[in-house]
C-alpha cells in the first residue's frame, strides 16, 4: 500500500503548528498505525529530518497514550479501537489520511502529535481513589459483591483515560471519564465511606478544567472501550444527592 499522510507538526506550545505531507510507501494493510508512523519516522530520521512526536506506551490498547485524531475522529474508523489496534487494512492504497493530535483547551499540545492531558490527573488526584485505612489485607470472599454491580464496576474501570471523549466532544467535557472514574469506586462497598465527598471533589475539578455536558453522546461513540454515557447518569445522580447530603451535614453542624 502507498499512502499519504497528512500530519500536523508543531515544534513548541508556543509555536505556529500546520500540517505537512508525507508519501509513505510500502506499508503492510498487517502493520498498526503506530508501525507505519514508526517506519515513516526511520526514514524521517535517515534523510536527516526530525521524526514525528507521538505518545504510544503498552500498544495493547490499555494505557491510553497513543490517542490521536484520524481523518476527524478519534482513534480512527474503527470503533472500540485504540489507535495503536488500529491497523492499516482499515485503509485502502491511496488513500490521503490527516493526522492530528486531540484538540481541546483543556489538553494543550506539547509537540506535534503529543498533548499535555494532565488535567485528567487534577480529577483523579481529587478523589479517584480509596484512603480508607482498611487494616491488613482481607479474604477474597470476606467482603461480598453481587455480580451485576461487580459488572458495572468493571465496566465502569475499563476506562483508560485516554482522551479521546473531551476530544469527540463539542463542548469538551470530561463528563464520561469522570463518571467512569468516580462509578468504578463508587459502585463498589469499599468505595461507599467516601462516596460524596469523592463525587463532589472530582466534579468540582473536572468543571475547572472542560466544558458542560450536553448529553450529545459523541463520547461514547468515540471511547475505544465502548464505555456507556449510562454512568454519566450515575455520576449526575451521585452528585445531586451528595450536595443535599452535605449541605445537611452542614447545617447540623452549624
């Protein structure tokens, strides 16, 4: 297959980014994405040119990282894929394909294909975790879960926080991750002691740095791990009952 790229480059945050062509000759429809631009950045690299920054980590479509935009969408044509599962055969030889990083102003581009996503880190530091002191580990069994919520949970953490919901979104909101994040804890009985104070703290976050919800659902389609805009219901619903719970709280204290 011969194809043709069209990627954008950008040397610098601060610096004017566009985008430039490349033929790339030969590529096997077997080669992933990732490949093909690792075997057009060999030749970048030969003919004395600067390769192409892009992020890519386990390549197993479970860490997130190699998250871009392909001819307008995230991760590409194939739906449920990482870009990094994406493989050339998804294409045909000729084709002209427009690459460019996730574009949104909460994820600010560091260097071509690569983005600064650390305001996803902001709302995990918030409250996407457990900092009850639970004493030594307990049986497997010791604490018993029923299968449906076991599944929703699961469900919920198969979220690899890779981005591609705030850049599908037209309002760039982080409502999917945030709701996977905060439901995979939530949902769980080790979750519950702080179930209200989580929710409010990671919301609360999230607002800082995206946009609203307006239920257009573009993140579902867009998530490589098909997670349901069901658990942004969950999170709406949490948050609700949280604020009444703890302006109660307050009054009483009061």
């Amino acid at each position: 297959m011969n194809i043709t790229l069209q990627v954008w480059r950008q040397a610098k945050p601060s610096s004017p980014g566009g985008f430039k062509t490349y033929l790339v000759e030969d590529v096997s429809p077997d080669m992933s994405f990732l490949e093909m631009l690792d075997v057009l950045n060999e030749r970048l690299v030969l003919q004395g040119e600067e390769p192409i920054t892009f992020e890519s980590d386990c390549r197993e479509g479970i860490c997130g990282a190699c998250g871009v935009m392909i001819n307008g969408l995230p991760h590409g044509p194939q739906l449920g894929t990482a870009t990094c599962q994406l493989h050339m055969r998804k294409f045909s030889d000729g084709d002209t394909i427009t690459v460019e990083p996730w574009r949104a102003a909460a994820f600010p581009v560091v260097k071509d294909l690569m983005v600064d996503r650390s305001a996803f880190d902001r709302i995990i530091e918030a409250g996407g975790y457990i900092s009850v002191n639970t004493g030594s580990p307990p049986d497997a069994n010791e604490i018993p879960v029923p299968k449906p919520v076991a599944d929703t949970a699961f469900d919920a953490a198969a979220c690899i926080g890779c981005g591609a919901c705030v850049a599908a979104c037209p309002n760039g909101a982080a409502n999917l991750f945030t709701a996977a994040k905060v439901a995979h804890l939530n949902l769980l009985p080790q979750g519950q002691p702080e179930r209200w104070d989580r929710v409010v703290a990671m919301v609360d976050t999230m607002e800082e740095f995206f946009g609203s919800c307006t239920n257009h659902g573009e993140c579902e389609k867009a998530c490589p791990k098909s997670i349901s805009i069901d658990f942004i219901a969950l999170l709406n619903h949490d948050y609700v009952k949280a604020k009444f719970k703890n302006r109660r709280l307050v009054a009483q204290q009061g």
